[in-house]
C-alpha cells in the first residue's frame, strides 16, 4: 500500500503509530507482536491521532532502532527499516514479518515476553494463547493431541457410524485423526472428542466445545425470547442452528414474474457456510468460550472464539487464502461434505448474497474471537413495521369472534415455533392493536378486535 494512504489509515492489527524514539520499550514489544502475530507496518514519526510530526536526526534513529531490535529481542529479527520523507517531515518505516518463533523480549523472557496483537493493542501472550502460539509452529493442532488418559469407550461408536451412514474402521479414524496410537494403544483426539464423545465424556474433558442460541428482544441483550443450547456434540449444530434461526426469523414475500417468492430474513447459504467455518475454526483451548449464534431485531451475530490463526488476516480470507486451525474437525468436515474446497467459504458466501439480494455479511476480529454480522434483507425490513407472515399466521387460527387460550393456539401452529417465541408474537399484535388479552393466568383467552 502506497505511503500516503498508510498514513491515513487507523491503528489495526497489522499497522501502528509512533510519535518518537522516546519510549523504546513500547516499541519493541509492536515489533515483537507483528512478528508473533501476523507481521505489521509501523511508522515512526506520525501520532496516533494523525498528526505527522516527523523523526529528527533520522539517520542516527534508524541506527538506535536497530541496534535495540538487535539487543533486546529474540530471536534474531530482522524487519526491514527505510526512511522516507512526507510533506517535508522524515520518517521511520519498519516492515515486520511473521515469522516462526515465538519471539519475545530478551529482558522478560518466556513466556512473560511474549506479545501478540489484539486488535490494535499489543497484549502478552497469556498461557492459552502462547500455546496456540507454539503449536502453529509445529505439524500438530490442538485437536490432534491424543487424549492418553482415555480409550476408545470414550467415543460414541453408534454416533460415528450414523454419521458416515456405515461402520468405520479403526484405521479409518485413523486416517481422519479420531484416533491416534500412544503406546501401541489407540487413544481419542481432542477432535475425536469434540465430534464423537459421549456426552459426559465431552463435558469433563471439552466442556467448551459447544454451540449456544439466543434470540433477544430488540437491538440488545438485556432480554431473552428465545433460548437454546445445543446439547450434542458440533456435528448437531450444523442442522440444529438453522432450525434455531428459521424459527426465530422473519419470512416475507417478494412477487417476480407473477410469482411468489419466499425471502428468508437472511440468507440460508451464506448462513450454513459460516456456521460452519465457526464450528471448524474456533479456538477450542480457550477455557469459558463457546460458539455463540445470536438474533436480533435488526441483525444476527455468529461469534466463535479465537482470535485469527497467526500469519493470517481478513485481507487473506477475503482473498480466499486457507488457514486450518484444527486439522481433524477440518478433515471430517470435508469427508461429510460440509466443507467444499478450502478457502472457498468466503467466495461462496459473498455469491450467495448477491444472488438473491441481500447485503454483505461484516466479518470483525475482536480480540480473542471472530463475530460475523449479518444485516436482514431489505423486503423483510420493509415489511416489520406493517406486519409479518409469522403475525398473518397466528392471526388465520382465529375465527370470528372467537376466543383462544394460549395453549389451543401453541397446538394450532402449523409451523414451528416455540412457546416464548409465540408470547412474543403475540405481544406485538396486541400492541398492533390487531388482538387483546383478557383474563389472568390459566384463564387468559386471546381475541381478534
């Protein structure tokens, strides 16, 4: 990217700013986060909020600089440093690669020297991330690791054999990464165990391999309409999220052609796609996270925990550059065709919304995790303020004059729709003014005005 237009971006994760040379220490450890991250510019001479102010005596700070990233950081890292003069005012430009380490200060040590990028900020490593750090450096993921301490009771057998619709062999699993041989013995993964554990099995062992969904009234989460954990092991959540987002999403109704067409909230296609690079790529090593699918009036979030892999950027995403974080979810995602040719998703689901309309979905690294916002389509925003298919719905089960206590009208629906979802509905046609409410309690009975 062209120098100008460096200068007029905000801090991200692969750019940052410095005023001076006064403060060494803050600058080795940007240097030492691009590194162990996934490299970064940093320009010295330009504030944080904009303003260039410019490097005196640049020839005597580049060599300061460099004999401090020579002296103080380790391993030997060497970024490339140029000097470069904007509008009359020298500057300092160091190009930091990502390199395989971890780097870290020499004064610190490891692991307490060890910085990484979160968002615009660099952080220590921490305990978790360091080790996610060091396995990206070595040919095992975190879901390869082998789980001595157990056996292959471990793992639901039934369940594996109704996923691939036939029996598997043991050096089947194998070769997926289900299983690994320790001591002349096979063993369950990591990733065995979040696909096929048994569920007592995954609670003690994976407690966080999880996927939960929320529907909350309005544009926050200070209220529940609708709630659900899903209680198998991911593979469920490939089916079961949908079904969770179709119930708690509008439907309209588009003419084309003298025809009708059903629109979805949100795109289907692009949906089931990101679910399912949440559900492969999230950091499961990350103690109290989970996979998090949230709705709202005016958007829908999918959140898994973990930040990028290191060396990797939206920009590579967006560029459909694949980075696999776990090996063995990965694999058996594309053995069960849920994953098409790798780093395609990203295509796919920009394709999917442009084909029937709908608006890119936004992809945010926020820290430790990834969140990907969904905007509704723009025919089911219109159609909110008047009313929805689920509203027209629940107003044909009623006959003239005729009084429904809630729970006659739960066993009408011919769709499915759950009891806090269906209180919500209703509560909006009353404030509609299109029903009323009278009674208390059990004897409540809902009518047509």
């Amino acid at each position: 990217m062209e120098l100008d237009l460096l200068l007029l971006q905000n801090e991200s994760k692969i750019l940052e700013f410095k005023r001076d040379l006064s403060s060494i220490e803050p600058i080795l450890k940007t240097i030492v986060a691009f590194a162990n991250t996934a490299g970064g510019i940093l320009i010295i001479g330009r504030s944080a909020e904009g303003e260039l102010i410019g490097v005196k005596d640049v020839l005597k700070a580049e060599e300061m600089l460099a004999n401090s990233i020579a002296d103080r950081i380790r391993p030997t890292l060497l970024p490339e440093i140029e000097i470069a003069t904007v509008r009359g005012k020298d500057l300092l430009i160091l190009k930091v690669p990502h390199w395989r380490a971890p780097f870290y200060l020499k004064n610190e040590g490891i692991p307490r020297g060890v910085y990484i990028r979160l968002g615009s900020t660099s952080q220590p490593a921490g305990p978790e991330l360091l080790a996610e750090l060091q396995r990206s450096y070595t040919a095992l993921s975190y879901d390869q690791q082998p789980l001595p301490e157990l056996s292959m009771e471990a793992l639901d057998l039934d369940d594996l054999a109704a996923v691939f619709k036939s029996e598997i062999s043991k050096e089947k699993c194998q070769s997926l990464g289900i299983l690994a041989s320790v001591a002349n013995r096979l063993v369950p993964t990591i990733g065995g165990l979040i696909l096929f554990g048994k569920k007592e099995v995954r609670e003690k062992w994976v407690p966080d391999a999880r996927v939960s969904c929320a529907r909350f009234q309005g544009t926050t989460k200070a209220q529940f309409i609708d709630r659900y954990d899903i209680a198998g092991t991911i593979l469920s959540a490939v089916n079961e999220v949908p079904k969770f987002i179709a119930r708690n999403t509008r439907l309209s109704a588009m003419i084309q052609d003298f025809q009708r067409k059903d629109v979805s909230e949100y795109s289907q296609e692009a949906l089931r796609e990101v679910v399912v690079n949440a559900l492969v790529h999230a950091d499961y090593s990350i103690p109290g996270s989970s996979i998090q699918i949230a709705v709202f009036s005016d958007r829908l979030e999918i959140q898994n925990p973990g930040m990028l892999p290191f060396g990797f950027t939206l920009e590579d995403l967006k560029a459909g550059v694949s980075r696999v974080r776990n090996r063995v979810l990965a694999r058996v995602f594309h053995e069960l065709h849920f994953m098409e040719a790798w780093g395609s998703g990203y295509r796919r689901v920009i394709q999917a919304c442009e084909k029937n309309g709908y608006v890119y979905p936004n992809w945010e690294e926020l820290g430790t995790f990834v969140r990907v916002t969904f905007s509704p389509h723009a025919q089911t925003v219109l159609r909110e303020e008047i009313i929805e298919d689920r509203e027209e719905e629940i107003l044909r089960l009623f006959g003239p004059n005729e009084k429904l206590p809630f729970r006659k009208i739960f066993a009408r629906l011919p769709s499915s729709l759950s009891e806090r979802m269906l209180r919500y509905y209703l509560a909006r046609l009353k404030a509609k003014r299109l029903l009323i409410s009278k009674g208390k309690g059990p004897a409540t009975y809902w009518q047509k005005l």
